[in-house]
C-alpha cells in the first residue's frame, strides 16, 4: 500500500471526512445539551370538546425533560394518547422553542353495554369515558359480544336508515353470543331478526319489517311489545307479552 500515493491519498481523505463528520455530531450533541434552547411553551393547535388543559398538563409533567433538540416527542405523543377521550395525537417542534400538539379526540356515536363506562366511537371503536355533557339527541346503546363493535355500528346505521320511512327510531341493537340480532325502538318495541343468512340476510328481514308494519298494527289492534321477523314466510307478534299472534303459517324460524 506504501506503493500505492493514489490509494494512500483516498484512505487519509475518507478518515478525514469520518474525522469531521464524528466532531459534526458531537458538536450537535453538545449543543443540544446546553441549555441553549430551552422550550418556552406546549400550544395544542385546535380548539378540543371534551380534553381538558387539566389533563393534558398532567399528562406532559416530567416528560418535557430537555430543550428544543432533545426533548423526547415519541414519549409525549405515547403519554398523550393514554387520556380517555383522545384517539390520536401529533407532536412536532416549532422553532425557535415551541411544540405543538395536535390531538384527534373520539367522536361519540353509541354508548356500548349497559352502565359499562365505555363508548363507541365514529370508526366503530370501544373507548372508556364519561361524556362531560349529555349529548343533544338520546345515543343508541350496542350491547354485544367483544370486538364485534364496528359490525354492529355498521348494522345499527343501516337500520337507522331502513327504518327512516316509518319515522321509528333504533334505541338498544342486541346481538346474542350466538350471534342472532334484535332491535329495540324508540317506542319500546322489540324486533327480532335472528341471525345472519345467506338466503335470509338481516337486512332483507328488517325492510320486510318495514314492509309489513301496517300489518303488524292491524293484526296486533294494538302496539305489540314484540315482532319476531325470524319465520321465512311471515312474522309472529307478542302483545304485552301475555298473548301470541301469527301472522302467517310457518314451518319454523331460522
């Protein structure tokens, strides 16, 4: 190599750049450790509905540890997203000494289980929470099996929308361990529609509901407590749950 003034010339010129390159970081480590830089204020970028600055203080007390550089913004945005009512939450500097914070909050749909402390969210996701006000417009309740949220959303805004022309509202969507789906509306009256089926889906059982509620109101004479859509070729009716009414003759409910 001693030979070689050419590839003498490259090796001092590459230890030369590591040289510079090595004193560049420790002159950014350096400073950044200084207290150069200090952070001067935390600004959440929107107005929030149901996070309070409370909250989010205690959050961040202990974790804004260091100046500009250095404070750790993956610590901050994981200790961010552990409050109940965020769903997602940025974090970014905003020289010369400021971060701003950016936090997506759960947007309430449906509260889920009965006196459980949990809610749905817009995605269809469970959140536990406590609504600081009572929404405007009574929230359906979804009482079901664990991790079947964003279904049976799903399930209830369809409903929601079948049932539109009737002027009747779903209240409580109830779906079984075994899977079979029931609607309570918003005048107490129970529909049962079984379960899923690939020659009788749920949602053709509730339009034939919607199809046949004159009937259901003819044949009961008076509001039934329960209309059970689950036979193939008709529906059965329980008034004040002491009396049956078929509507028509079936071999059996599904």
């Amino acid at each position: 190599m001693w030979n070689k003034p050419q590839l003498m010339t490259a090796v001092s010129d590459l230890l030369l750049v590591a040289a510079v390159a090595a004193l560049l970081v420790a002159g950014v480590v350096w400073g950044a450790r200084l207290p150069l830089f200090p952070l001067r204020e935390v600004v959440v970028t929107h107005e929030l509905r149901e996070v309070r600055r409370g909250e989010l203080e205690r959050s961040l007390a202990g974790r804004l540890r260091g100046n500009f550089f250095s404070v750790n913004l993956d610590a901050l945005r994981q200790s961010l997203e552990k409050l109940p009512w965020v769903r997602r939450a940025e974090v970014r500097r905003q020289w010369p000494s400021r971060i701003e914070v950016s936090l997506e909050e759960h947007v309430p749909v449906a509260f889920w289980g009965q006196a459980t402390g949990h809610l749905v969210n817009s995605y269809g996701e469970v959140f536990p929470a406590v609504m600081s006000v009572q929404p405007s417009a009574p929230m359906p309740v979804l009482l079901g099996p664990p991790g079947l949220a964003p279904e049976m959303l799903a399930y209830y805004q369809q409903a929601e929308e079948i049932l539109r022309p009737l002027g009747r509202i779903p209240r409580v969507l109830n779906v079984s361990p075994r899977l079979a789906v029931q609607f309570r509306l918003d005048d107490g009256m129970i529909v049962e529609l079984g379960r899923q089926q690939a020659k009788a889906p749920v949602r053709q059982r509730l339009e034939r509901f919607v199809e046949y509620y004159p009937s259901v109101l003819t044949a009961a004479r008076q509001r039934p407590g329960v209309v059970d859509m689950r036979y193939p070729n008709g529906f059965a009716l329980r008034v004040n749950a002491l009396a049956a009414v078929t509507a028509t003759e079936s071999k059996g409910k599904p």
